[in-house]
C-alpha cells in the first residue's frame, strides 16, 4: 500500500522566501568553483566543467539588482587571470578585493608543486579588485613560512592578513598547518602545525567582527558564565563599537564530522600568536537549543549582528534538503531558519549571506536532484533563492554614531533651557524648547521649514514656534535622538512610545530612527506586545518586523489555549494577555489580521490600504496592546492626521485648539508681514510655561 502524500500547508516562511530566475550569461554547471559576494554581486571564478571536466579560469559575475549574469573579459592591457582551477579559496578584503588562493590545476613548468596525472595543487595568491574589474598579480618573495600547496581549504580575510587552514593536498591526505599572509606586505609571515584535520567537506571558518567583539566575549571567552537570553542595551551597543578595544584576531572553526551520529565542534583560537602549536579553546559543550543542526556538507557561513549563519545541504536516507541554521554566538544557542518549501524540492547547491539585505541567497536550480547533483559535486546557477532573516530577528545591529560622552552632552542641551532658541507645542499643549541650530542640522524636514525663514541676524532674533503632532512624552522621546542620535533613555524603550517613534521615523523619512526603533521593537518583541508591534510595523511596512510579531502571536496562541484547556486553567499567565491574541481556527490566520503588504508605489493606494487596527474614535490615538479584539479599520486618518500641511500664516492662532494635527513653523515677524498684507493688526503668540526638566 503506498504512502498517502501530506498536502502542502502554507507557513510564515512563505512570506519571506522567494525564489528568482536568473537570465544572462548563466555560468554552465559547475564543480569545485568559488562563489564569492561583495557590494551587491555574486563572484564565480573558476572550477570543472560538468559536461567534459575541463578545468576554467572564467569569472561571471551576477548583479544582485537585476539577476542579470555577466561572463567578465580581462582588458587587453591589464593583467591575464589566473591559471585555471577548481576547490581553491577566495576571500574578500576591505570590501572591495577578492584574495584567490590555491586549488588544483593542471601542471606546467612554471608552476610545478606536486604532479599527479597532470594535476598539481597549487599555492599561488591572486587578487581581483572588483571596482576596476582587473586582476593584480601578487609577487611573493620565498619565505620559510611559504604554505604547502594544497585545496579544498579553509580561508578567511581579517585585520589585513589571510589566514589559511587545512586542505588537502594532491594525493588527498590532509595538510596539517595554518598560514598567514599579510596583505599590505605581500609576504608569508607565519605558519603553525595543526593537531585536526580540516578541511570545506565539512568545516567552516569564520572570524567576529572586532568592532562586535566585546559583546561576544560572553560566550567565546568566558564559557563558564551563565546563560541568559540576549538583549543588547545602549551601553553595551556604544561599548562593542569602541574604536579604541584592543582585540586579539579571534578566529572560529565550526566542523561537523561522522554523519551517521553527528558530532558538532566549535573551536576558538588565535591564530596570530606566536607559538609553537596553535592553542585551541574547545566550546563544543557550550552549544545548545531545541534543535541541532544535522551533519552538513560543504558548509558555508557568516557572521550577521551576534549569529553565525550556518548554510550547507543536508542528505539522509529520508530527506535531501538545503539547511539554513543560526547560532547565537552570545548564548550559543542553534536555531534553524525555515525557509518554507522553496529549498525542499530542486537542487540548491552554494549559499552566501547578504548583510546589509538582512538576506541568505542560496544559488541552485529548482528542477534538478540535488543528490544526483551532490555526487557529482555539481553546482547550478539558473535560479536563486532569497531568504529573510530579519523576521527571525536576526540583522546587522544599530552602531552608536557619537560617543557615550557625546551623547550626554546632547541630553545635558536639551536640559538646558538657556540655549533654546525655538519651542515646540506638542498635541497635549505643552512648550518644550528647542536649538533650533540642533534641529536644522539632524532633521531634514525641520531644516526645510527653517528655510523658508528669513536669516538670523543680529537685529532678528525672533523665537520660532513649531506645531507637533504628538504629545510631550513622545515628542521628548523624539528630541532625546535628534540630540543624541541614538535611543538610550528609558523612556525611549517604552513600547507605546517606540511606535510612535517609529511612525515619525516612516513619516518624515529619518532612516537612522526608522533602524533604531526598529532594532528596539526586535528587543521588545514579546507576548504582551506582539499586537502592537504587528500594528506598528504594518503602518511602516515593516515586513520583517510584522512577520516576526504574527509568529509570536501565532506561537503563544497555542500555549496559551492549551493552558485554558487545562484542569488548572491559565498557570503563570495573565489572563489579558490571551485577550489579544487570534482565537483559534482550522489552520487559518484570524480575520482581524490582514495579509502581509509592500508598500504600494502611488499615493492613491498607499493611503486607500486597511489594517487591522484597535476599536476607537479617535484615529490618531496610540495603539494598545490591551484592546478587546481588533478591527479592520482605514489606517489612513492616521497618516493623513501627522502629515505636514503648509497653513498660511494669517489663520495662526494663539489658542492651541485653532491648530490641526499639523506641523507649522512661524514667527512673529512673519505673523506681522502677513497681517500688514491683510489690513490686520497682529497679535503676539501668548507665551506657554516652560517646563523645568525633560526627563
């Protein structure tokens, strides 16, 4: 009797996977080639010719914007490519150079190493500046601590050295040594015995970024220290970004062995000391997490934020598959990413990480076998899969812009009144004075109503009034980053007002903001405030934000049935958390949340979409996460309420209820020429108190 087929149920995962096709000059299928990416392209040099195992030097090149590929031709007068090869290394340097070395070729009396057949391995190092697309030969003097030659090995670029590790060599047995060359010299300057084997069959190396190493210290060098959930506060965020920490290079090594009973290894060391043998510092018995990632084959990864990405097929006698995996390198904790069904079928063969995208790129073709491919060690370049890890709050995290000293500079300003020059009033009819200098040089859109201003002279000192469409909670919130440049206070971190926040940062196009306010929803992202978050990120389009929000709510709407269900009822949670919570379906998403959406690109439909939003007359008021049940409801009164309409400055009022929801910036002299125009005597604005402190 055969197997009944499982139909497929849609997931989350489905909002965040798409899979393209690529058009160009598609490279032809291909073993042992590199894949490297660098400023928004795909880099693949080198290797065998499926079709006739012809070994090539062809570079193509595939532009992330388009999907287009282009097949790159040297220039007449620049330097030739390197000899052709498969299974060498490239690694990128400064962001802008691709450092080749090694592989297999065939032989020549010039490049004579190790002969086998007419196969040699090789030691060579080749640069390729991917600005002016032109290959720069490098020439290394001998040296005592020149490399073996070899392939299949492991290399990484940091701190202007290239490191070298493992590899085999051209009868297969394994190079026990690693190797550093320093790429401003062009000359080998160490070389140390190896205890392991290593080599790209089934390990991967990597290195932390130095300027997140502080934060990392937690749990690469100090295993010893108890585990907790990560949440990276301001401090801790300016402290891993201090230009001035002396870090040693650190490098990782993550190996999994013996496929049938997978053993998983983490190993830390340095390999810029000076020593006899390299010292390895094992954290394997550190990892953990609910689920662990199987034996992979080919590992590829990165660091993105305080994860590892690890990427790699995964083949058992049940399942071939291509696995994206995350570890938490604060708590070492394994978590894998699902893609939905778009890696579950067709081949996917070499994935690669897009840091600034927040995206895993996975390069395959979707209607090939991959354990067909896999033997043949065949890689494919027709189509490519596109991952989002944001929605699984995994992305690059904010950098302080301007040092802890700095910052408490800009809130001991905004303290002060004696500076202030300008005043805002905020929709609770509150004044907060302002530096209107401040303003002008880290708001834009307040720079352009200073604009229409006449200049500051010394005869024209007039105060300047601007009408602010929240109230002085969030407008202090707002004025704490324009001084600081960064969410650091208490009071910015309250989730009501980060949404708020986030909705200005949308609004008046603040993209440093938007980032902050963003990572801080990420932080804040738990059961009592999912709905807000979901509703927020919604109004920003957020995607990834939003997806992430639903997924808890979706998460906990389980938990928390199962614990009504129960004899004891609800067990260590509050009943009004479950209130806002989807109420269970056959395995659809609750009516009051709508689909996810793009952002619409005519003005027409953006203000025309409809979300869920909390019951209430007035359209402007903050969401709250303890409303009964949601209804669907134009969100559109919301934004048209905050957008910023120019009044003409004769209909200015001294009485705050005169003002709409708009922002408007006036002074007296304007008020007096617009009432000399029309026949009108003006009337000076009335003074509001000023508070004494905005904590």
């Amino acid at each position: 009797m055969s197997a009944t087929r499982t139909p497929y149920r849609p997931s989350l995962a489905d909002f965040t996977t798409e899979t393209r096709q690529t058009t160009g000059d598609i490279p032809p299928a291909l073993v042992g080639a590199s894949t490297t990416f660098v400023n928004n392209a795909v880099y693949v040099f080198g290797g065998r010719l499926a079709t006739n195992h012809q070994i090539t030097n062809h570079l193509y090149i595939l532009n992330l914007n388009t999907y287009v590929w282009t097949r790159h031709f040297a220039a007449p007068d620049s330097a030739h490519p390197p000899q052709p090869r498969h299974f060498h290394s490239m690694s990128v340097h400064k962001n802008q150079y691709l450092v080749l070395f090694g592989g297999m070729g065939y032989a020549s009396s010039r490049k004579r190493l190790e002969q086998n057949e007419n196969i040699c391995s090789l030691r060579d190092v080749c640069l390729f500046d991917t600005k002016s697309l032109s290959w720069i030969t490098c020439e290394v003097r001998p040296s005592l601590f020149t490399p073996q030659a070899r392939y299949a090995h492991l290399s990484v670029c940091a701190n202007d050295k290239l490191i070298i590790m493992g590899g085999q060599d051209v009868g297969n047995r394994y190079v026990h040594e690693i190797s550093v060359f320093d790429l401003i010299t062009f000359a080998w300057v160490q070389c140390s015995p190896l205890d392991k084997p290593y080599g790209t069959y089934r390990a991967i190396a990597f290195c932390p970024p130095t300027k997140d190493i502080a934060m990392f210290k937690s749990a690469l060098y100090y295993p010893e220290k108890p585990k907790k959930n990560f949440s990276l506060t301001a401090a801790e965020t300016m402290a891993s970004n201090d230009p001035t920490l002396d870090v040693d290079l650190t490098m990782c090594v993550y190996s999994n062995y013996n496929f049938t009973n997978v053993t998983r290894d983490l190993q830390l060391l340095y390999p810029l000391r000076t020593q006899a043998t390299v010292e390895y510092h094992d954290r394997s018995t550190q990892m953990s997490g609910s689920v662990l990632p199987p034996g992979l084959r080919f590992p590829t990864g990165r660091v993105i934020g305080h994860h590892f990405i690890l990427i790699g097929t995964y083949l058992s006698p049940t399942q071939h598959a291509f696995h994206i995996w995350a570890l938490n390198l604060v708590n070492l904790t394994w978590r894998r990413i699902d893609a939905g069904s778009a890696l579950n079928t067709g081949s996917w063969n070499q994935g690669f990480l897009h840091e600034d995208r927040r995206k895993v790129y996975v390069l395959g073709n979707k209607s090939q076998d991959l354990l067909k491919d896999y033997h043949g060690r065949r890689m494919n370049f027709e189509h490519l899969t596109v991952v989002d890890l944001e929605s699984y709050g995994i992305y690059p995290l904010p950098h302080a812009i301007y040092s802890s000293t700095a910052q408490a500079i800009g809130l001991e300003m905004l303290n002060e009144t004696m500076v202030a020059d300008s005043e805002l009033l905020t929709s609770d009819n509150v004044w907060v004075p302002v530096n209107s200098a401040v303003l002008s040089c880290r708001w834009p859109f307040f720079a352009k109503l200073m604009s229409q201003e006449e200049p500051r002279t010394a005869s024209n000192q007039e105060r300047c009034y601007l009408r602010f469409p929240e109230n002085h909670a969030v407008a202090v919130a707002f004025l704490q980053f324009i001084y600081t440049g960064h969410l650091m206070t208490a009071q910015q971190q309250n989730p009501q007002i980060l949404s708020r926040l986030l909705i200005l940062a949308d609004m008046y196009q603040v993209p440093r903001l938007k980032e902050l306010a963003t990572h801080a929803m990420h932080q804040n992202l738990t059961i009592t405030t999912a709905r807000l978050i979901y509703e927020t990120a919604a109004l920003t389009y957020q995607i990834s934000l939003q997806v992430r929000a639903l997924r808890v709510m979706l998460s906990s709407r389980k938990v928390l049935h199962e614990a009504v269900n129960q004899p004891g009822g609800l067990t260590g949670l509050d009943t009004a958390e479950s209130s806002f919570l989807p109420s269970p379906s056959n395995g659809s998403m609750s009516p009051g949340f709508s689909s996810l959406v793009s952002r619409p690109s005519h003005d027409d439909t953006y203000f025309s979409r409809s979300f869920s939003m909390d019951s209430s007359s007035d359209e402007t008021a903050p969401i709250s996460p303890s409303a009964s049940s949601p209804t669907s409801t134009p969100f559109f009164g919301i934004r048209r309420a905050m957008q910023p309409v120019m009044i003409p400055a004769r209909s200015m009022s001294t009485d705050p209820s005169d003002f709409g929801p708009m922002s408007y910036l006036y002074s007296p002299r304007r008020m007096a020429k617009s009432a000399s125009r029309s026949n009108t005597q003006p009337s000076s604005p009335t003074m509001r108190p000023v508070p004494a402190t905005l904590r």
